[in-house]
C-alpha cells in the first residue's frame, strides 16, 4: 500500500505583497512546481519546487520536462524506503528545488499513511520555532518603516538586505535600530559587497554599538578567501548562504575556516544533503540558520518540518510564504505571527 502510483507535477503562480527587492534582483512575482506523489493507499503527499536562476540556475520549463522522468523514476518505489528515493534523487544535482520537492512529497505521503508528522519522522527535536520577517532593499525611509510594523507586529528578529549602496546600508541600519531596539539583526547582502565594502560595513555598525546576530554572505559566492577574509576581520559572525549549497561546498567551507555560520535552504540542496550539512555543521562546531527562496505555504512547510524535526538551527528565516498573495494557507502547521507550530 506504500507505493508510488503516480508523480504529478503542477505550476503555480504567485505575486508578491509587494515587489521584493535583493542585490541585483527585484521580484513582483514567483512561478513555483508543486509536486504530488500519490501511493497505491490513496494516500497522497505533496511538495514545492521554488526554482531560483540566480542561485541554482533553474527554471521552471527546466523542472516541468522532467516531470516523465521523475514518474518513471519513482512508480513502483515504496515510500517506506525513502533513503532508496533520495539516493535517486540525489541525481538531480541541475535542479536541487526539484529534488527538494521530491524528496519532502515522498515524506509527506509516509506521514500521511502512518499519521506519523513529518518532523517526528525526521527526529520530533522541538515542537516550535520562531521566524524572522525580512526587509528588503529600498529608500532609507521605507526601510526604516517597514523594520517597525515589523518590530510592533511581534517580529524580534529581523533580517535586513543590504549591499547595493554601502553609504546607504549603513545609514539605513543605524536608523532601523532606533526604532527596533531589542531585536535581533540578521545582515543579508546576497554577495553585493566586497571584501573591504564588508569589514566597512561591519566596523561602522559595531562603533555605533549595535550588534548583528548573522552578517550573512558579505561577498560573491566563488571568493571563499573573501568569506574568511570578513570572518577574521569583523567583530559578527559570518554565514555562508549561496556559498553552501550542497554538502561538499560545506565541507570546503569548513577545512577553509571561512564561515561561523551555514544557511541551509532546502531549495539548494534537497533534504538529503541538508541533512547531512546538518552532520557536519556539528562536527565543526559550526551555527546553522535555515532560509528560504520564494516558497508558498506548500513549501514553506517542508523546512518548517525539517527545522522542527532536527532541532538544528539557531535562526529561521522561513517567511516567504508571508510576503507573497497566497489565497489559502496549506502549510501542515500553525502560523501565529513569529511562531511556527508543530501540530
């Protein structure tokens, strides 16, 4: 009664509250690939793909021609041994928010078969998280009120984008603190700076007393020496977030001594591999932050179970699902404001 009968992909569209903007990238809306396996039970489990160009090099035409593929791969499978699964899917190394989306719909049909949650499932560590909600780039002004309705709604850890404009950055961060004194700071230039830009930022946000909880990938990706070059040159922790995608950038990460901290998204490196991040991080004693792209309700779940599941993560940065019009909430857990619960 466990196996897979049939693997079903279906595209999904999204538009944002309002245009959400990154180094170099804006975005007013998203295309996603929700993925449906159902079992010989009837039983049926589900999960998203949120392809990202930028970061993986994924589309979604790339994702839904392999829909065959991925029926072919996985009919007749039994759930019940999903390890076999993932070792599969862990073939699909060109699209990791695919094998993401596999890998938690295969999990997702077991819970629904055993009604065993998927978070028990993978360890049942904690019952309930708490996530940031994030700010992105825009006018001092804009910033600066966005991070209070954010501050005043319950929000106590905020993430703020930065590196486009180093001048304004640091304004906008020393005017966001006044009005958001006691939350914790997690710094976010998606690679926009460099090296010396970082440790300026940094030094500047240190003299005028306010601490960072996370300053999260300071520089491009592939300049490994720049990560530990920051790490060793300013006074917060440095994480890693498009420099580890898959556990072996990890383990590079990790013999460098490049970073204090790891952002795991399962989008880039599906939950098997996340999983083994997760081993490694606390065998080098390094932190881990769990993110997320542009995932709706549907996938936004999937690291919500994984986080409750693991227990691992000392920061949660699952709030997309928040920004985007999503006209029902299909998350498998209870959103109250800041707080993720495990049912």
């Amino acid at each position: 009664m466990s196996k897979i009968v049939n693997v079903k992909f279906n595209v999904k569209y999204y538009e944002y509250d309002k245009p959400f903007h990154i180094t170099g990238s804006i975005s007013s809306e998203t295309k996603n690939v929700e993925v449906e396996v159902t079992l010989e039970s009837g039983a049926k489990g589900y999960g998203e793909a949120a392809p990202s160009f930028r970061v993986n090099g994924e589309k979604v035409e790339m994702i839904s021609a392999l829909e065959p593929f991925v029926r072919d791969s996985l009919v007749g499978l039994d759930v019940r041994q999903y390890r076999k699964i993932f070792e599969i899917t862990d073939k699909l190394f060109a699209v990791p928010s695919l094998k993401a989306a596999i890998q938690y719909a295969v999990l997702d049909a077991l819970s629904e078969e055993t009604n065993i949650h998927v978070y028990q499932l993978l360890g049942g560590a904690l019952k309930e998280i708490e996530t940031d909600k994030t700010v992105g780039i825009d006018t001092i002004e804009n910033r600066v009120s966005e991070a209070k309705k954010i501050f005043d709604s319950g929000f106590r850890v905020i993430k703020i984008k930065v590196g486009e404009n180093l001048k304004e950055d640091i304004e906008a961060m020393l005017e966001i603190y006044k009005v958001t004194k006691g939350a914790k700071y997690i710094v976010d230039a998606n690679m926009g700076y460099t090296p010396k830009q970082a440790v300026e930022f940094a030094q500047q946000i240190y003299k005028a007393g306010i601490d960072i909880a996370v300053y999260e990938q300071p520089v491009i990706s592939s300049d490994i020496d720049g990560l530990r070059f920051v790490r060793f040159h300013v006074p917060f922790p440095v994480a890693a977030d498009e420099s580890a995608k898959t556990k072996f950038d990890v383990m590079r990460l990790i013999r460098e001594e490049a970073v204090d901290y790891v952002n795991i998204k399962l989008m880039k490196s599906g939950i098997s591999d996340a999983l083994s991040i997760v081993e490694l991080a606390k065998s080098a004693n390094l932190r881990l932050m769990i993110g997320c792209m542009s995932e709706s309700s549907v996938g936004i779940n999937q690291s919500v179970h994984f986080a409750l599941g693991t227990g691992a993560f000392d920061f949660h940065d699952l709030d997309s699902n928040l920004m985007l019009k999503e006209p029902k909430f299909r998350g498998k857990f209870i959103q109250n404001g800041a707080k993720m619960i495990g049912y």
